[in-house]
C-alpha cells in the first residue's frame, strides 16, 4: 500500500502550527509501521518566488482578498496538474488541497475550518469577508464530496461536518492529534533551572508560557489583559510570561505589554519551543470563539500536558474534551482575563499540591495521544478504503 499525504502548505517549511507538527509526526509514525510514505506538499518554485519579488510594488495595490484568491487558485492549479496513479490512497490534510485532486480513493483530514479561519486570520471590511467566506466555502464543500472517508481531529469538527456540510456520519472518524511524547517529556527542577539559566530566563520566579499564534480565535488579547490584571497585585512579582508566536495581533499584544518587564514575546520554531515548555510551570492556553471557529485538539495543550506542566486551558472546543477539570490540568471560562488571572494565581498559592495532576496529564498523553497509536488508528482507517 502506498499512501500520498497532501497540504496545502509544506510542514518542511512552515512549522509553526499544530497541522505541520501532525503531518510530520504521522510521516515518521506511519513509516516505523511499515508504511511506504510519500508526500505532495504545497511549495511555491523559485521561479514564482522571484516572480513575486520583481513585481512586489505591483502587488502592493491588489487587494487583500484577490490575493488570497489569487493564492487559492495557485495552489490548487499546483495540485490539478500532479500524477497521483501510483498511490493506492491520497491522504490531503485539508481541504483546498483535497478539492484539485483527482483520485478514487481520498481519506481526507480536517484539522480545522478552513473558510472561517481565512476570516479569522486577517482583517476583512464586511463586504470583503462575506466574498471571501463564500469563494472558500464552495472549494471546502468539493474537497468533503470528493473524499471516500474523513478523519476529523476533534468531535466539534465531526459535527460541524455533519451539520453545516450534511457529511455521513458514518463517512467520518475521529483521531486526535498525538505528541512526540519522547521530545515533550517532563524534567526534574534542576534540568529546568539549568534550562532557564541556558535560555536566559528568570531563575526564581514561576514561568507561564503562551504558546499561540496571534490571532483572534487564540485569545492572546485575554491573556495580556490578565497580565495586567495579575501585574497589579503582589503574585505578579513571583510571575514571568512568555507569549511565544506570530500573527495578526502581534503589534497590539506589544503595545499593551510593552510597560511590564516580567513579559516577553517572541517568535519560536517548534524545534525551539520545547526547551521553553520543560522551563515553564504553567502552560496558557486561552482560546476563545471567533469568526464561528473553535480550538480543534490544542497541540499546545498535549505538548503542555506532556511536559508534565500545569496546563489551563478555555473550555472549548476539543480542549474540553481532554481536560478534566482539577484532574489533569484546569478549565477556565473564555473571554475572561479575570478568570485567567485566578486560576494562575491559584495555581503559584497551591504549586507544591498539585503534583498528581501534573502527573495525570503525562499519564493521559501518553495513553491517548502517542504517535504509534495515532498512526496505527490512521492506517486502520487506510486498510478500511483500501480494500473498498
């Protein structure tokens, strides 16, 4: 069986979110069990590259939304064009890339919503954003008729399918996403300490890590609204943040935390980040509704439950499906910076008492979440198609 895994993006150059991290864990995991892997992603030629710098001031006076079009368009004109006769199934990770390919045999995974998160992403007038929705909307739909069966990374997502696209809820099964449990491993407090020393962070104060793109549906704007908030009582003193990303939103988180000297922002890799989830103590993940969008199964949140940190987490989405509130790590309310404030201040008042529920979400990740299993779920799903 040889299986073809598609994206309309390349993980090998932008991995920076929870998709690149799965297509390259589900590579790796798939091929120890024997599976020929090969893979189409998505990279704009160097040609098209240099296109683009030439005429760069030309660009400058499109509109936002015929360049995203104009992506759109680029990108699956990339995918009508391969050969796919080799492969027994096609395996697209979204599905932009899943509308222009032709082959009988797709299982297709959605990691998200692909027409809201355009939304959500940039900044749209009105009129632009109902355009927009709408030209993305109709290749999403073709993407979901096109597949023999879908793979959904949360239950939200299933019933978004079922629902808003009328799949058959029989066409689609669920596998969360998993961890490189072996890479996202929990360290005693001096390795964390030699850590922190290492990365230049602050020794003798708690760490909370804010590991989110920034953009709307992950609520950063909330959490540096409860650094405020927790800033102007006295736990601020024992605190340090560390909002790791990029996005949208990243002028606005500066200029509202450019006054506090117990914060910084920055721009990690995923190969990076894992030194500063072992150096942390709490891992924040605030995510929120926006544009219709939810948080799928937060990467970031396994990735901080795997580290054996205390992980908050908003309550919804696929977070709610994995935490268990005092058990494994804490539910907050979204779109409350006092909700965040309390917990964390909850969490340094209590820090030496909560050891089993750091143990607990170990526990979890690595029952539930490993790469082998998550592998072995996809290629279940693979023989099911295969033998259709």
């Amino acid at each position: 069986m040889i299986i073809l895994m598609a994206s309309a993006d390349n993980p090998y150059i932008n991995n920076i979110g929870g998709k690149h991290v799965h297509l390259l864990l589900l590579e790796k995991s798939l091929r120890k069990l024997g599976v020929n892997v090969e893979t189409k992603y998505y990279q704009m030629s160097s040609l098209k590259r240099k296109l683009l710098m030439i005429f760069k001031s030309a660009l400058a006076v499109y509109s936002k939304r015929e360049r995203i079009i104009s992506s759109i368009e680029i990108i699956r004109d990339f995918y009508k064009k391969q050969d796919y006769s080799n492969f027994d199934i096609v395996n697209p990770h979204d599905t932009l890339s899943a509308s222009a390919i032709n082959h009988r045999k797709i299982v297709l995974t959605i990691h998200g919503y692909f027409p809201r998160e355009l939304l959500d992403y940039s900044n749209f007038s009105e009129n632009t954003k109902e355009k927009i929705f709408n030209f993305a909307v109709k290749y999403e739909k073709i993407g979901v008729e096109k597949a023999k069966h879908i793979i959904a990374v949360d239950t939200r997502i299933k019933n978004y399918l079922v629902k808003e696209l009328g799949v058959d809820k029989k066409k689609i099964t669920v596998i969360y996403n998993a961890v490189d449990i072996d890479n996202f491993s929990p360290v005693n407090e001096s390795e964390k300490k030699r850590l922190r020393r290492y990365l230049g962070l602050e020794t003798d104060k708690y760490i909370v890590l804010i590991p989110r793109r920034f953009v709307p549906k992950n609520g950063v704007q909330y959490a540096a609204e409860a650094v405020k908030i927790i800033n102007a009582s006295l736990v601020g003193k024992q605190l340090f943040f560390i909002f790791s990303g990029r996005g949208l939103l990243e002028n606005e988180l500066r200029s509202r935390l450019s006054k506090f000297s117990n914060v910084i922002i920055t721009r990690l890799s995923h190969n990076e980040i894992v030194k500063y989830y072992k150096a942390s103590d709490i891992v924040l993940i605030p995510s929120i509704t926006s544009n219709d969008v939810e948080e799928a199964t937060s990467l970031s949140m396994l990735e901080g439950m795997s580290t054996g940190k205390i992980v908050i987490c908003t309550n919804i989405g696929g977070m709610k499906e994995v935490i268990k509130d005092g058990i494994n790590g804490f539910l907050i309310p979204q779109k409350s910076p006092e909700a965040i404030a309390e917990k964390i201040e909850y969490v340094i008042n209590h820090y030496h008492e909560l050891e089993e529920i750091r143990r607990n979400a170990r526990g979890y990740v690595i029952s539930h979440h490993s790469p082998e299993e998550h592998a072995e779920k996809f290629l279940e799903v693979y023989k099911k198609i295969f033998r259709i």
